[in-house]
C-alpha cells in the first residue's frame, strides 16, 4: 500500500522549488491564524470598554453556565495553562466579579463563583458578545456556513490532547 | 434537588442568563483559536529539529518563491509587525539563509533573497511541510474539506484590514 508512488512525484532537483512552493493562500494553518486574528481583533474591539479580553470571556461564561466548577476544571475544559489561569482569577476576583470558594470536602481545592456583580456583568457580556457574534456568522454568510465551519474546525480537533499534556 | 430556591432568589428561567449563554462549542472565535493551536502545535513539532517557526516558514516560502521583494510588501502580506519582521529576518540572517540586499534604485529599501544555503534548507523545509500539512489534511477528511475550510476562512477574511492599519 506504501508503495504507491506516482511517477515522478518524488524527484526534487534545485530548479524545481519554486513549483513545489505552497501558495500561503491554501496553507490551513496560516488561513486560521489570519481568520483567527480577525475575530479575536474584532473581538477585543467590541469589549474595548467593558475590558474583556477573549479567555476572560470563555472562563466567565462558563462559570456563569456551571456555578462552582473547580478552577482545573474550567482550566482544562479551556485549554488554559494552570499559571495563566491563577492570574487570570486574579484578575476577575479583584474586580469583583467572581470568586473562589473553598470545596467542602477538598478543602484545596477551589470552585468558582460569579458574584452578584458577576452575574449582573454577564449579562451585559452576553448582550455585547451576540454583536460580535453575528457580525462574524455575516461574514460567513449565514448560521449554516457557521454550522459548516464549526463542524470542520471539529474535524481537525477530533482527539486534540489536551495543551498542558 | 428543587428545594433549596429561597423566595426572591433568581431562578433559572427561559429570559435569566444561563439560557442565553452561548456553548463555547459552537463560538466561531473559540473554535478557531483551539484549531489554530492544533494546527501550529503539530506544526512546531515537526519542524523542531529544523527549528522553524510558522512565521519564519511564511517568510522564506515567500522570498523563495519571490526573489526580491521588499521587506515592508512580505511584511505586509504576511500580517507580520515591522518590529517582528526585522528581528525576524536578522535571524534567518545570522543563520546564514536569506540576505537583505540594497535596491539600486530606493537605496533606503532592501530586497530580499535566499543564500544558496537557504534555498537547500528551503527544499528540506518544504519536503518536512508537506508531511505537516498532508496530516492535517487528513484530519479534515481530505482535499475537498480542506478546500472548503480555505473557503470559508476566505470569507470571514473578504475585506481584512491590514494588521498595522
């Protein structure tokens, strides 16, 4: 099965790299990260005032969805290293907005709250993100491009490691 | 356990904001982020003994197959920070691949090109891309997806500012 080379296919002289060169237009890894910028600048644009940076984001809402998650928890499910996430946290509890409480039974181990403040940002967050969301899905040209591109960005993730593997 | 709502306590109802509160499976954004990791993990990882970098890969693909560009039209169609860019090609200067040489006729402008040792380490780079993006490839599920997923990066991208604008 290995052996299935096409004629020619193999021979590389100093004449032909020009030939074999990628077009960067059809490289995926760098189309996603030009994609990825755009969202994330527009992103930051939009929550220029509210002062909520994309991972402030993920963690708040997901600690809004599931109150009292353990920080690893949320950590992991987001692909956040452990130190950033402290920092992080830190962050988010000095401006009021959530919270860590010791677990009753793992006294070392912390869940997250929002604080009523929290919940009220949230809201608010929630409101702003729809703005930058549907912006994004129009650029697409509709919910069923995104549906499209979601379910191909999953293809490529199917069995990711986790980052701090 | 619905017991424990006290009188007055917010309950989680079809307008209260668990129910808004988007899936982070289905944010373009987060998705794109988490795939781009993917894409330049495996990336990095391949080209750890050659010790190439996505963007210095971009930049030498580029000039290999454009001798003599000026260094502000790569940076600029790479999405690179003049600052990053300069750093950038010192490296692959120290190293013996690419020089910067004076226009004859903007003398203040510097075009660039490969050292013939940058163009047999460009042959060996390409050969360990194509390896790098094939996975990938095949992860997606084949050249067709791949090309739909180019497609739809395409659109988010249709009318992207340049990143130093």
């Amino acid at each position: 099965m290995t052996a299935d080379i096409k004629p020619g296919s193999r021979r590389r002289g100093a004449s032909d790299t020009p030939a074999e060169l990628p077009d960067k237009e059809s490289i995926i890894g760098y189309k996603l990260r030009r994609a990825q910028l755009l969202v994330f600048q527009d992103f930051i644009q939009t929550f220029a005032k509210m002062k909520v940076r994309p991972a402030e984001f993920s963690v708040l809402a997901m600690i809004a969805r599931t109150p009292g998650l353990k920080q690893t928890e949320i950590a992991e499910a987001l692909g956040i290293k452990r130190a950033n996430f402290v920092a992080l946290m830190d962050g988010l509890e000095s401006r009021g907005l959530a919270d860590r409480r010791k677990g009753d039974i793992d006294r070392r181990s912390h869940s997250l709250h929002l604080t009523p403040e929290g919940e009220r940002f949230v809201r608010k967050m929630i409101a702003t993100w729809n703005e930058h969301e549907n912006r994004m899905i129009e650029r697409l040209g509709g919910p069923q491009e995104r549906d499209q591109l979601i379910a191909l960005l999953d293809r490529l993730l199917a069995g990711e490691p986790s980052p701090d593997e």
